[in-house]
C-alpha cells in the first residue's frame, strides 16, 4: 500500500514539474484568471467552449465541444515579451491542417483600434507530447497593448498560462466585443483549415463583426441533430449563424431543417437565424459522386429554406453562404477552406451579416 | 552467418511486404517510369529534386535538396479512379503547415487546357509511418485525362506508384510544359505553407508561366553561399528567380550578392536573372527586433541590386517581390505565405515574369 502510494506521489511530482512553464525570466499568469472570451455560456470548464455536461451528446460532441475551439483570452499588460505556457491532450493530429492551428496559439493586439496578428504561439512537432512553451511576440516597444490569445482549435487545453516580463503588469481585459453571435456548423465552422487559430472564418467574422462569435462547429457534423437544437435554444445570443448543410445529405434536409428551424424559433422569437448555403465543392469537380450529392444537398438546402422563409420571420439564407472562388485555389483537400478560402468567405459575408444585424437594430 | 543471411532475408521480405499497395482493385505503375517533371537536372535519384551526389554541400543541403519538394509526375489514363502509394521518411513534421503538403500530394488534371487541382493524397497521421496509400480522385466520367501528381514538399520520398482501374491505360506524358525557371531560394520558396504541394507558389507559377519550375527553396537558407552559384552554374535555363534576401542579413547580401551575381553571369551570359526582394515580414509589426533586421536586409538587397544591375544586364529585381498584402493575413506564422500570401503572390508575379520573359524573346 506504501508503494502503491509512493508511485502515486511521484506521478504526481513528475506531472506538476512537466507541466510549469520552462522560461525563468518571465512570471505566467493563470489564462483562465484573465477573460476568456467566446465561450457559448459563462459556465462548465474555463478552457472548454461548452459547458458538455448540461446536454445530452454523444461521445463524439462531447468530445469535439469540450475542446478550446473558438476562445481566446484577453488582458492588458505593457509586457515586451508574451509568452505562453499551454498543456493539450497529446494524440495524432488531422494531415488537413497546420499544428500550430490544431493545438497552437496566436496573439493578436489591438492598434488603432484594430486587432492586429501578432504571432504564433507554435506548438510540439511530437503528437504524443500535451506540453507546450513558446514565445509569442517579443522585444515590443513600450507601452500598453490590449491583448487577444486564440486557443487551439482542435485541442482540449489542460492548462494555459500567460507568460509576461517579470517587471510588467498583467490584468483581464473586459470582454473588447460588442455582440454575440453564435456560430453552428461542420468541420469548416470548426476553422479546418485555417493556417492557425485566429485566422478561422468564426473567428475573423468576430472582429469584423464586433462580436464575440462563440464556436460550435463539429467536424463531420451538424446534421440539423437534436443537440444542436437544445444547446441554441439554450443559449441567449444576437444571431445565430448555421453552417448546416455541409455535412446534411437531402434526405437529411427534407426531413429536419423545417423542425430545426420552428423548434429554435420557438424560443428564440425575434433572434436573426442566419442560414449558409454551402460551398459548391471543388472535390465535385471531377468526381461526380462527389458532385451528385453536393448538388443534391445545395438544392435540398434551396427548397427547405424557401419553405422555412415563407413561414417564419427573420430567418435568412445567404446563397452563396460560404465562398470557395472559381479559381480551385480556395481549399486545402477540395472541401476545406484554407486562407484563400476564409478571406473569401469573410470579405462577402461581413457586409451581409452587417446588413442583417442593422435590419434587427443591433448596432 | 546463415542466420545473420536469415535475418537479412526476413528483414528484406518484411521492408517488401509493407511498402506494397493495399488496394487490390487498382494496378499500380511505378512513377519512376513515367514523366517525372521539375527537376533541376536528369539526374540522380528519380524522385529526389537534386542529383545531390554531384555537388559540395553541407548535411543540411543534401537532407533538403533530396527531398522531392516541387516535383510532379505526369501521365496519362482512361481511369475512373486514380490512388497513390507512397513512401517518405517518417519523422516529425514541422508546426507550420499541414502533413498533407510536408509528405503528401496532390492531383491535378487538365481541363480545357488549363491544369485544375482534382483532389488530394492524404499522408498517416502518425509521423513514424512513412507508407501511405490514397484515392486521390474517384468516380470520374469516361475518356482520357492528362494528369499531374505534385510529390511532398518536405520529404524523401523513397517511392511512389501510381494506381489506376485494372481495365485502364496509364503511360507517360510527356512534360506539358514548354519552359524551365528555376527557382532557388528560401523556406518560403520551399513551399513554406501553402495547403498542399501544388499549392505552392512555384508550382503555381509554374503552371501560370507554362514552365516546368525546379525548386531550390531550402528552409532557413539561401544565404548566397557558393553551393548555390555552384547548382545554378551546372543548371540550363529559361531563366531563374532568387528568393535570397529572405534569410541573408545585410551584412551577408553586402559581402556576397554581387559576387553571387557575377560567378552567375560569367557561366550563364544572357539567362534573365530575377532576384525577389523579400517580404515586408508581419513578425516585424510589433516585433522591432524582426523589424529591424527585416529593413535591414531589404535596404541591403535594394542597394546591392542597384549595384548589380548597373553592372550587369538582364539582370532582375521585382520590388515588391513576395507578396503578404497590408492586412497581415497573408501568413501562418508571421513570415512564411499561406495561401492567400501565396495568391497574391502568384498573381503579382505571373505578368512580371511574363514580361521579363517575353523581353528575351522567351514565348
């Protein structure tokens, strides 16, 4: 019983000296004592997007919303030198994406007035290593600068510390966004595949939009499920934004968007529900199979919102929704978006979802 | 010593055993006998980028220019379906970009007489295993397709077959492309983070530029040194493009440019020599340290190219050359283009090096 003890002690040892930051020079601050922002409640783990244990999901979404998808950390510090400390679950990563955007950070800092990309915080090349330490920019002039750290994007994050110049100060920052605008969807709402985490569409939108854009894109899914459902009408936001017909067969269109639709409505009477068409894959460009069911799946989208529309108010559907170009240079895979894709995207839907939020009076 | 022969046999017929194709229902052609395109010589190692044995060059050099960054192999088929089998060396991947453009591919066909991208090669995700197999593209109409395979862009690859319909056709094409630009230069030449391998800016331009474009890019090098005066010397060409100011400090480009350009010269009397002046870093924005270098080495490429090009006719420098645009999108990580770096790019560069071409009688 002593041995077993003594083992369980020095486990314990060995996992707290693992996971402390490396770099003496700097002093690491708790992120999630900071303002994490973009979760979809105020509520569950600090570094997880949602609040898992409230819905009834499958092992699968329990998986994929416990991860840090979508959020970032803010504060204020007039540190030269950021750095940050991070533990992620350790396992092989997707061949579609950079690891720095998986279970990677960036930094973004406000200057006059506009959050600008700053750096990257990359993480181990070695899959099965969870412990990260990386400097994200440094050698900055003086003075203070209003921060925002993006999390990983197909991580759960253990912990995150915030590194800052042992000389410096370091406070949370109130939430810098005015808007909430929940974002739904598949593997391209989910940000595959952006180059790191605060280049994802979700997350470029958010600051164009002045929003905090909560994620709860799922790889491989939103097919109009139940789930998705209970988690939205939960969840108090200005708009809602479904990236739905990615991943829905026709069949799955026909028989749920129309329930989909009235059910959030329901309880949600006035919030704009902002529909994406989605994109014409490239993938289809020569594979036919490919081409048949993203056709079917576009006019199965088509004819269930124009029926949604005419019977329900504030509900609209933006087509195109999401963009590739005509060029076959917008995705990664032939589905995915890559950066190309994202500034597409985001370039055409900022003045449309502009337009929609003023119509409703959220200015 | 029987049993050490045993040993070998069984070892010998394991290495077999494991780097054959799975899928039964295609017959596969090795890709050394077909076209194998971009290529800096005829030579060497059928699928490595640089006949490496031929030169002085450090480990690093040799490491770099074996891998098959930039090559594609083009062929042929009446199939359907088009797989790949492949072997790279399995180790850890770099952070900043995807397992599918370090160690996988992408397919290309020819449509119109333009080359559209048809899908990808996706790699294991465990970076220990280096055999791979894919269906690149399925469920294609009838009819002949000319087609390019583009290889990974940060590994050996030890083979490749390519896997096509057992009723189909497959043989070799030959090169579609009229023109040789060769390009050397650094790890954002290297390919340093397009999406894919034919994503890449040189193969785009390339394709743009009806060239078939070698690539020399070596990550975290071309810093003028001898070696590359050496390649490009023993190297016949429409024209080459230096990417060489991106890792040169300004001590380095004022001690060495214009010696680099005249050993070029004195073997290569009329080749149009186009030098990129770097990009205007977005690390630099906030980082004054990176700023300070990154000025420092643009004022020395700009008055050593003056210099040159007093000196020396057709002789090139594009400034602006590599191109982030002014909203500090156009990067993964702060210095290496994704691709929307690399569309801006490819489309800043395609008339002036179409120009430059034209004006030396190269159509």
């Amino acid at each position: 019983m002593k041995k077993i003890i003594a083992i369980a002690v020095s486990l314990l040892v060995v996992a707290t000296a693992v996971a402390a930051p490396k770099n003496t020079k700097m002093k690491y601050v708790d992120a999630s004592t900071l303002t994490i922002i973009n979760k979809v409640h105020n509520a569950g783990k600090p570094l997880a997007r949602l609040d898992v244990e409230r819905y009834k999901l499958t092992k699968s979404a329990i998986n994929a919303f416990s991860q840090s998808t979508g959020l970032a950390v803010v504060f204020r510090t007039n540190s030269k030198n950021i750095s940050a400390h991070w533990v992620t679950d350790a396992r092989y990563m997707g061949t579609n994406s950079s690891a720095t955007f998986q279970r990677g950070l960036d930094i973004f800092i406000r200057h006059n007035g506009e959050w600008v990309f700053a750096g990257v915080g990359r993480p181990k090349s070695n899959p099965r290593v969870g412990e990260h330490e990386f400097t994200l920019v440094r050698r900055m002039d003086e003075g203070e600068k209003e921060c925002m750290v993006y999390l990983p994007m197909f991580s759960r994050v253990e912990s995150l510390s915030i590194g800052v110049d042992k000389d410096a100060t370091i406070e949370a920052l109130p939430s810098p966004f005015k808007h909430k605008i929940v974002f739904v969807g598949s593997s391209i709402t989910h940000g595959a595949s952006a180059g790191r985490p605060g280049a994802s569409y979700v997350a470029a939108l958010g600051r164009a939009l002045n929003a905090e854009t909560p994620n709860l894109g799922h790889s491989g899914q939103c097919k109009l499920q139940q789930h998705f459902v209970d988690i939205v009408c939960d969840t108090e936001a200005d708009a809602f934004v479904f990236d739905t017909f990615s991943n829905s067969t026709d069949k799955i269109i026909d028989a749920r968007l129309y329930d989909f639709v009235k059910d959030i409505r329901a309880k949600h009477k006035d919030t704009p529900l902002i529909f994406l068409q989605t994109i014409k894959r490239d993938i289809g460009f020569f594979d036919l199979g490919a081409r048949k069911r993203n056709d079917d799946q576009r006019a199965a989208a088509e004819r269930g919102m124009a029926k949604v529309m005419a019977d329900f108010k504030g509900v609209y559907f933006l087509n195109p929704g999401l963009i590739l170009g005509d060029d076959h240079a917008g995705t990664i895979d032939g589905t995915h978006l890559n950066d190309l894709g994202v500034y597409r995207t985001v370039q055409y839907l900022t003045p449309k979802i502009k337009k929609i939020l003023k119509k409703h009076g959220i200015k």
